[in-house]
C-alpha cells in the first residue's frame, strides 16, 4: 500500500511539473506547483486530523470516499 502510494505521488508530481513548465504561462508556473503542493498539504492535514481524532476503521472509510466523491464532483464542474 505504502509503495503504490508512493509510486502515484511520483508520477503526479511528474505531470504537474511537466505541467506547470511546459503549458502554463510563464506568470502562473509558480502558482501551479503551489496549488499541487497546497492540496497534497490539505490532504495531509485531513488524514491527520482522521489518525487524532482516533475515527473508527468504517467512519475513515467513508471519509475518504466522501472526500473522492467532492473532487469527483469538482472535476466534473
């Protein structure tokens, strides 16, 4: 689980980069890396905040599916 994480991170944060250099005006490239790097922060801080409040195995389940549903519905929009 731990590897697969970390091979995603990587190869999200290849494209971002490929990204953020090769198709975003010059103005935006550093915006662009701060927002991945802003959202990879958030995620964090709200995994962390499920590990402190000690949430039940089923409770962080559907916190995270609640979680992907929000974004799916975002990159829908």
């Amino acid at each position: 689980q731990y590897f697969l994480v970390s091979v995603a991170e990587i190869l999200l944060s290849v494209s971002v980069y490929d990204f953020a250099y090769a198709e975003a005006p010059d103005s935006m490239k550093g915006m662009v890396t701060g927002a991945m790097f802003f959202t990879i922060a958030l995620g964090n801080a709200l995994l962390a905040a499920l590990v402190v409040i000690n949430a039940d195995r089923y409770i962080m389940n559907f916190a995270y599916a609640g979680g992907i549903a929000i974004v799916m519905v975002v990159f829908i929009i």
